[in-house]
C-alpha cells in the first residue's frame, strides 16, 4: 500500500525521493521502499525524520 500520506508531504517540502533518501542519510531504494509501503521505517529513522521535520506527523503517516 503506498503511502500517500508521506510522498504529500515529501513534495510539499519540495523534495524529490532521492533528496529525501540523502537527507535521511538513506540509499533511495529504502526510501522508495518506504513510501511505496513495502518496508516499515526503523523506529530509529521514524525518530530522524521526526527531528529532521518537526512538522511531520509520523502518527498519522504510519499508524493509519
């Protein structure tokens, strides 16, 4: 299931999928694994992207 929630928020920020991947200091394939649902971020990363954006609701991305 892909995750809408998140690729919206990913292009409001103005990114594209392998600048979010380098901002996250992930390869693009986790990333794109990530946003396409076929992987669950680490709680490790879910606690990154939470510090790298204080706006994002990771609640509202993943838990839905």
């Amino acid at each position: 299931m892909k995750r809408e929630k998140l690729k919206a928020f990913r292009e409001k920020q103005h990114l594209t999928q392998e600048s979010m991947a380098k901002t996250l200091d992930i390869t693009v394939i986790h990333y794109k694994s990530i946003e396409y649902g076929y992987r669950n971020p680490s709680f490790e990363l879910l606690k990154k992207m939470k510090k790298i954006f204080p706006t994002l609701n990771v609640d509202k991305i993943f838990l839905t």
